[in-house]
C-alpha cells in the first residue's frame, strides 16, 4: 500500500475556498467542495470518493469528471495526480439499459 | 461464441491501420465501433497533413480516412458499426453491445486502439449550454453541417485548438478571440499565424473567469493569470459570444485495457492513464496490443503507423508471419514513426521552451505570445529571401516533420534537405515560374508567392485561401498583416483554382510596393 | 453588417469551402416540445435542434441547471431527452426520424409545461 493512502497522516484542516461550489460532476452535480470535504472526512481514494459522493457514478461514468476528481483529490492529499489509484474499471465499460445488459447471447 | 483471430476495438486511424496489416497476412479479423460511421476523427480532420509522402502529407485528414476505410474493404475486414464494446475478460473475451443484445466473441488476439477523450476545465459557469468542447464543434460543423455557434471564444493553443479555430471561421463563425493560460502557443506555429492573420486575437497567460448567461451562454470573461497560475485584478475582458470552445488536451480512453488485466501505468507524457507497452504495442498481457492515442496521445499519423506495427505485431504472435518477415515490415514502419517524431513538437519535448531552432535561429516570441511572426523578425529565417520577380517566401520558422514544398517545387527553388524538420530554404539561383504548388502543397498555409514590383510602385502576393465566398478577379478590399490588421487597400488580380491544389484556392493581390512582405491576407 | 446578419444567419451550412455542400437526409418534421420543426432525416436529433436555435436540451435533477450539447458524441451524457416518451436519450447520437417527439428533460421527466 502506498503511502498516500496512509490514514494516519495529517493533511491538515478543510479551508474553505471561493469555488468550492462549482459542479465538478456533471451528471451527479457533485461539487469541488464536497470532494475537498470528503477527502478531509478520511476518503483518500477515487473508489471511496466515488461510492461516498457518487462523483462519476452517474450517466456518463465519469468521462468527463474522472480527471478533475483525481486532481482535486490529489491536490488536497499534498499529491499529483500520477500518485493516485485510478478507479477500477469494470463492464460495462458505457452506459447501458438494464434490458440489454441482460439480453446475453453467448452461444 | 463468435471467434475471429484479431479484435480490433476501435476504427479510427489506428484500428483501421492496424486491421489492414492484419488481414493483408490472411487473418480473420473484426473491427468494433461505437460509432455510426467508421473513421474516427480523421473525418472531422479537414486540413491537410503534416509530414511527408510516406505519412500522406498534403493529404487532408478526411480523404486519408476514405482511403484507409476502402483498404479495410480490400482486404475483407469485418467493420462492424453502432457496436460498443463494454467489457474484455480473461482468455480475450469480448463483449459487445450490439442493438439491444450483448453478444459474446473470442478473439486470440486483440488489439485496443479506442482513442481518447477530451480533458475539461472548470469555470463559473462551464455547465451552461453553449460551452462545449472543441471535438463538439468539429463534429457538428464538419460531420452534421451544422455551425457549433454564430460566435466563439476559443479555450487552448495547442493544435487542436488552433485547427478547430480556423475551421469554424472556414464553416462561417466568428471567433472573437483565442484564449490560453500557458504562456506561450502550444500548437504549431503555422497554425497560429493562420488564425491570427484573419483577425483573432490571442490572449496568453489569460483564461476563462466566467460564462455568462441564464439559460445559455450569453457572453464570457477572461482575466490574466500569473505565473502560478492565479487571476491578476484588473486585467479581466469581456466578450459577447454564444459558444466557449474548449480545447485543454486529450486523455487516453484505457478503461477496457485495465479492466483486461494490462498493466497500466500513470504517464503524464502520454496524457494520463496508458497501458505499458513495449515498441510494437504489446501489453503485458500477452496478445493483447494497443496502438494509437490509447497509448498516448499523438497525431492521427502516428497513430496510423502505430496501428500497422500493432497489426503486424499481432500476425506475428498468431504465426501468420515469421519473426524475420515481421522485424522487417515494422522497422519499415518505425523509421517512418521516428521521422514524425522529431522536432521541437516532438513528444520528447513537450512542455519546453524552446528559444531556437535547430539552425540556430531564434524563435519568434511575438508568435508565441501572439499567434504572428512580428514584420521586423520574418527576414532572419532562411525560406524569406528577395530577389527580383515573382518568388516563395515560406514563412515556416519552427522544426515540424514537414516536407511537401520541397517536393511540390518543380524548379528546386525549395530545399528542406534529409532531415524533415529542418526549415525550408529559398535556393539561392532557381527560377520561380510561379505555378502556385507550393503553396498549395504547405499545410500550414505558411507559403506566399511575391513579386516585389509587378509595376510601378505595386507589388503582388499569391496566397492560400480556403474561405467562401472567393473573391473574383477585380475585387477590391484590404489586405491584412501578420496580426491581421488592415494594412493597405488590396485588389485581387487573380485567383487560380485546380484540382491538384485540393480545395486550396490561390488569391493573388496587388498591394503597395513596401506592403509585398507585409500583406498577408485578403479581406472584401 | 456583422450584427443583423448575424440574428437571422442560418445555422446549416449550405456549403462549405472544403466539404463542397454536404449530403443530407429526407427533410422531415419532428416535434419539439409540441411545436412542429423540420429537420433532416439520419441527422442527430441534437444537429436538427441546433439548426432550429435550441440551446437547453434539459434541467438537472438537484440543481435544476440548464444543460446543453457537451461533447456531441455520445459520451457526456449531458444533451440527454425524452424522445418518444423515453427519458435519457443521448441526442447527439440518436438519428431523427420523422414525426418524432422530442421534449425537455426535467431530472428524469418531460417538463411539465414541455406538453
């Protein structure tokens, strides 16, 4: 395990600042200000981010979002971006209708 | 369960390259897509290329993609369109959602070429109608006929931001101004100077404060930022505009590679999140490729050649070819890649300040903070020299992989010499008849032809023009600077149009003798 | 000149420099919100609304924010309808048809005064 995910650094008080208001997901309308929060809450990782907050979770899955909610997170870890475990990747890979997602042919 | 011996996902550039090497080695190969239409953003691509013959250059970017997809067909690859691949699973499986079905197929072996996605940046504002980003614009102006907006503000330097710029205004928009927050233009210097000679004003070291507007944008405000990047007060402009164009990079699209098992890596060189790959696009996961901007972001013509060595590479692992016949046919392809990554562009250099060029040259700053080559700076590069008569002046002063002038000259006037990325020399002795191919030829539309006194007093300069409507022989206008300033009253003597000149129009003006190596536009 | 032309400047490009004048579709109505516009046949409901001066092709569902044509190839999300009654339908990708009811999505609904 890296040291980035090590809980029992300090990474300091949430500040608040000017924009954490604006949208960083745009399908989930999560804001930088609840991402900063969250990861001060003890969510250092974008598999927590995105379970806790539904930040690229929504429509799209996080196509646009997914690099701005690393940035953030790792600005706010004291990090770059590179340091940080990218979320996992599972099918489907695209949105999907839960009708085609079960119409199988394997055959 | 479907098998085939290649699955390719993705029928861009690289795909589709990689496709035809495969099945010209008799595999049975099938190629997905999530798109309607095949080609990738090579259809969106409607400037000509860089590069040299060996990279189709002069070729613009649409036709290469008709071109590759009529090769596909030659060689009997499978292209199967509106198809999404959604998941690779162990032994390369690959599901596929085709209509309303997830159909299973096996590959034994596959190649990722899925492209990448557009990075965003973040304002006040930026979810409002009207933002979008600069493949958006390309899409909607060059796929559905459709202009992305009546006025825009262009976000981004680099290339693509700099291309979509002059495609809007060639589709009919107006571009207010072009934005960057770095520094310094980020793109080729000779698309800059295109879009900077129209008229647009670039504002470096600035970004996006706000969009504005209640229910779409409406206008937008830039300020300039320090050197951490940080709004200086009191340096904010307005723009009345409708559309923000955002043009901030590219991210490789590498979910299916991680999700198959690749080992993946955090490149910020290659644009984010690729997977580890040897020369010939072997992942760690043997028989699993990736070529293209998957891999890291480049130009769709490496990503062609890319595509070919993956598709050889993958004939090879499934004995199609023998290693000796396959070492051979991608050193082929590997010499043609290194020629395209050379220069001060290359991906080795990203993110340096280059202050000269390979010759020693200085680098314009004015075109790197402003978009143009300053009046008193074009004399010191090599392609600007006078002579008496009609002549090329090639006003290409950065090292790009570049060399169709060279070979468009039917009189030797214009050398680049082995080495693509040097700068274009005006031979010192050749005669100039004024047939027009260079100018033509050069895809960065930095070629002029100059007669420094057609008459008494008067000189003419042939330019390349790609707008409508075209002007006519006696139509009188002005003729605009580098900056794209109104310099002198301008009349238009000539205006030649061929086929071997693709779509480029030659507009040849009469201006003031001392305007002959100022007047670098047309405007009526 | 720029200005008046510019509020009655037609959307389509009849033709281009480059692209000569592009192939289109049959020339078929839809209905946007009940009101009855034309667009080509095959087109993406999203270039038939562009060309017709839609900008707001939805409201958020928290925010209740306007949203339009993002990335325009099928992967934001964000130009999303309810077309034929079915919400979330990605209209950048989604080719016209003729007779077709398009609405502005509220959250996951048609909006209410959005017949």
């Amino acid at each position: 395990m890296c040291s980035i995910n090590d809980r029992s650094r300090d990474i300091g008080e949430y500040i608040p600042a000017p924009d954490d208001d604006m949208v960083i997901c745009r399908c989930e309308e999560v804001t930088k200000g609840e991402i900063r929060r969250a990861v001060h809450a003890g969510l250092f990782t974008i598999t927590e981010i995105r379970r806790y907050l539904r930040a690229g979770m929504g429509l799209c899955q996080g196509q646009t979002c997914a690099r701005l909610v690393k940035g953030i997170v790792a600005a706010e870890l004291g990090s770059v971006p590179a340091e940080l475990e990218p979320a996992s990747s599972r099918a489907p890979m695209r949105p999907i209708e839960m009708e085609v997602f079960g119409n199988e042919r394997i055959g | 369960m479907k098998r085939y011996d290649l699955i390719i996902v993705g029928a861009g550039p690289s795909g589709l390259s990689a496709a035809v090497e495969a099945a010209k080695r008799g595999m049975r190969v099938i190629v997905f897509d999530e798109n309607d239409k095949p080609g990738g953003q090579l259809f969106k691509q409607i400037h000509k290329f860089f590069g040299s013959k060996e990279h189709r250059a002069k070729i613009r970017g649409f036709r290469i993609g008709e071109d590759l997809l009529k090769e596909a067909a030659e060689f009997g690859v499978k292209v199967v369109l509106n198809a999404t691949v959604i998941g690779i699973y162990p032994q390369k499986e690959v599901t596929v959602r085709i209509e309303g079905v997830v159909e299973h197929y096996k590959g034994d072996a596959i190649i990722a070429a899925s492209g990448a996605s557009e990075n965003m940046v973040t304002f006040d504002g930026w979810t409002l109608p009207g933002v979008i980003g600069a493949g958006a614009a390309q899409t909607m102006m060059n796929i559905h006929g459709v202009k992305p907006g009546r006025k825009i503000l262009m976000l981004g330097s680099g290339n693509v931001g700099l291309v979509v710029s002059f495609q809007l205004m060639q589709c009919g928009c107006e571009v207010a101004a072009l934005v960057d927050a770095a520094p310094r233009v980020g793109g080729y210097g000779v698309h800059a100077a295109k879009v900077a000679r129209t008229g647009v004003p670039f504002y470096l070291s600035h970004t996006i404060v706000k969009a504005e507007g209640e229910d779409h944008v409406t206008g937008v405000t830039i300020a300039e930022v320090d050197d951490k990047f940080q709004f200086i007060p009191g340096t904010e402009k307005h723009f009345e505009v409708d559309t923000i164009c955002l043009a901030v990079g590219l991210s490789p699209m590498s979910q299916l590679l991680k999700m198959a098992g690749c080992e993946m890596e955090d490149n910020p060189r290659r644009g984010g999140q690729v997977p580890v790959c040897d020369e010939k696009g072997r992942t760690s996961v043997a028989g699993i490729f990736a070529a293209g901007d998957v891999s890291g972001i480049e130009e769709a013509s490496s990503a062609m050649i890319e595509g070919r060595i993956a598709g050889i590479a993958a004939a090879e692992y499934l004995g199609y070819m023998d290693s000796g016949e396959s070492e051979q046919a991608i050193k082929e392809q590997e010499e043609a890649l290194e020629g395209l990554r050379q220069g001060m562009f290359a991906p080795q250099n990203r993110g340096k300040h280059i202050e000269t060029t390979d010759e020693g040259i200085q680098i314009s700053e004015s075109l790197l903070k402003k978009g143009y080559i300053g009046d008193d700076e074009i004399e010191r590069y090599p392609g600007v020299r006078h002579t008496v008569g009609i002549h090329p002046v090639m006003e290409c002063t950065q090292n790009i992989p570049c060399n169709p002038c060279q070979d468009a000259c039917p009189k030797g006037c214009i050398s680049i010499g082995q080495n693509i990325t040097s700068l274009p020399i005006a031979v010192e002795g050749t005669e100039c008849v004024g047939c027009g191919m260079c100018v033509a030829s050069c895809s960065g539309q930095a070629i002029f032809l100059v007669d420094e006194q057609i008459e008494e007093g008067y000189a003419s300069v042939t330019m390349p023009y790609e707008f409508l409507p075209l002007p006519e022989t006696g139509t009188k206008g002005k003729g605009l600077g580098r900056d794209g300033s109104p310099v002198c009253d301008a009349e238009v003597i000539k205006v030649q149009t061929a086929k071997a000149f693709d779509q480029t129009h030659l507009l040849t003006i009469k201006v003031p003798e001392d305007m002959a190596m100022k007047a670098r536009f047309f405007t009526f | 000149m720029a200005a008046e032309w510019g509020m009655i400047m037609e959307m389509r490009i009849e033709e281009h420099p480059i692209l000569g004048v592009q192939e289109k579709g049959k020339e078929v109505i839809f209905f946007f919100n009940g009101q009855e516009i034309k667009g080509y046949e095959g087109e993406p409901i999203a270039a038939a609304l562009k060309a017709a001066g839609v900008m707001v092709h939805r409201y958020t569902k928290k925010e209740h924010r306007p949203r339009g044509i993002f990335c325009a190839i099928g992967r934001c999300t964000d130009c999303v309808m309810v077309v034929d009654g079915i919400p979330n339908v990605r209209t950048c990708v989604t080719p016209l048809k003729k007779g077709m009811r398009v609405q502005t999505q509220d959250g996951v609904e048609a909006m209410k005064q959005a017949e």
